[in-house]
C-alpha cells in the first residue's frame, strides 16, 4: 500500500502541521516507506501466538493504599499566591 501526497496533506492537516511542498513531499515518501513495512509484518504468521499488552511481564509496582492523615488546609494553602480561607483563588477561564 502506497499513500499519496494528497494522504499525507490530509494528516497533516488534521495534526495542525504546516508542511512546505519539500517536506510534504519528504514525508509522503517516508510514510509510504512505513506503511509499506507494515504489510510486511503482516505476512507474518502469528498462529498460536497469545494476544499481550506487554512483551515482557510486568508486575503490579504501585504502593500500598494506606489511611493517613492529610495535610492540614493552611500548609496546603501556604504557599498559594491567592486563597481564601478555604480553597486556590485563580482567575475565571469560563467567564462568570
């Protein structure tokens, strides 16, 4: 499978990429050459191969939940530029 220039000006435009015509080109020829190697790794034959999410095991590496207390509101909110007595003061993003 071969991608066109038209292809890869459409994904680059849904990435908000602007690419000049010599990088278009450039990258036309380097993602074909991607898309072409992946065919390739689909001829192989993965018959009995178990479905995995890594290709080496992994173990749980979380901590421990424990109940502590938390930190106490003031030291939380010490070194906030603006608060309140209970919470972050920061500007509107939404309007009121």
């Amino acid at each position: 499978m071969s991608l066109s220039r038209e292809d890869v000006a459409k994904v680059s435009l849904l990435g908000r990429l602007r690419l000049r015509d010599d990088e278009l080109d450039r990258m036309t020829d380097q993602l074909t050459q991607i898309v072409s190697y992946m065919d390739t790794l689909s001829e192989v034959n993965t018959d009995g191969v178990e479905p995995m999410a890594h290709a080496v095991e992994r173990s749980n590496v979380f901590a421990e939940d424990l109940v502590i207390p938390s930190l106490p509101r003031d030291a939380a909110l010490h070194n906030a530029p603006k608060r309140d007595e209970q919470c972050y003061r920061v500007p509107a993003v939404l309007g009121d």
